[in-house]
C-alpha cells in the first residue's frame, strides 16, 4: 500500500524510489494498491509515512527492535534476579519460604 503522494513528491530521487519499490514488489510477484491522498484511506496512510505492507511470513526480528531499552536490560537481567537471595527484616540469613 503506497499513498500517491509519494508519486507526486517535489523530490526527484523521492518519487523514482518509489517507483522502483512498486516495480521490484510487482517483478516478485506482490500486488502493490496506490491510495489516494483525497480518500479517507490515503490520508490514514500518509499519516503513517505514506507505506504499509501486509507481511505473510513472521518476522522474529521486528519483536526485539519493538522493545525499549528498558525492556531488552531487563529481560536479561531476569535470570540473575532469580538466583539472588531474599533476606527479610535486615535479616543476613536467606529466607526459606
């Protein structure tokens, strides 16, 4: 889904980027749908850089980038929080349950 805003850009090298984007999907066998800019779905669109795709294959990969910095630190710092020692009250001895 590519907005045909893209193709009207003032921008040369703009415009035949995407042209070659809608050639190279379409020499791959994929079905490439221009939206119109005056149409409730082109303007949603543009309001999402003007490109959508309908992936048919998982990608593992865009799961990892999603997550903030936070998150990835934390995720790997999980499996040492699990083998520290709980003491409670000021207690230096482990707590047994």
């Amino acid at each position: 889904m590519v907005s045909d805003a893209l193709f009207r850009s003032h921008d040369i090298l703009q415009r035949r980027q995407y042209v070659d984007l809608v050639e190279s999907v379409r020499n791959q066998g994929g079905n490439v749908l221009i939206f119109s800019s005056m149409h409730v779905s082109g303007e949603q669109l543009n309001q999402i850089t003007g490109v959508a795709a309908i992936l048919r294959f998982p990608l593992p990969e865009i799961e990892n980038e999603e997550m903030d910095d936070d998150e990835q630190i934390e995720s790997l710092e999980m499996p040492d929080r699990a083998l520290e020692e709980v003491h409670i009250d000021g207690d230096d001895e482990p707590f047994d349950g």
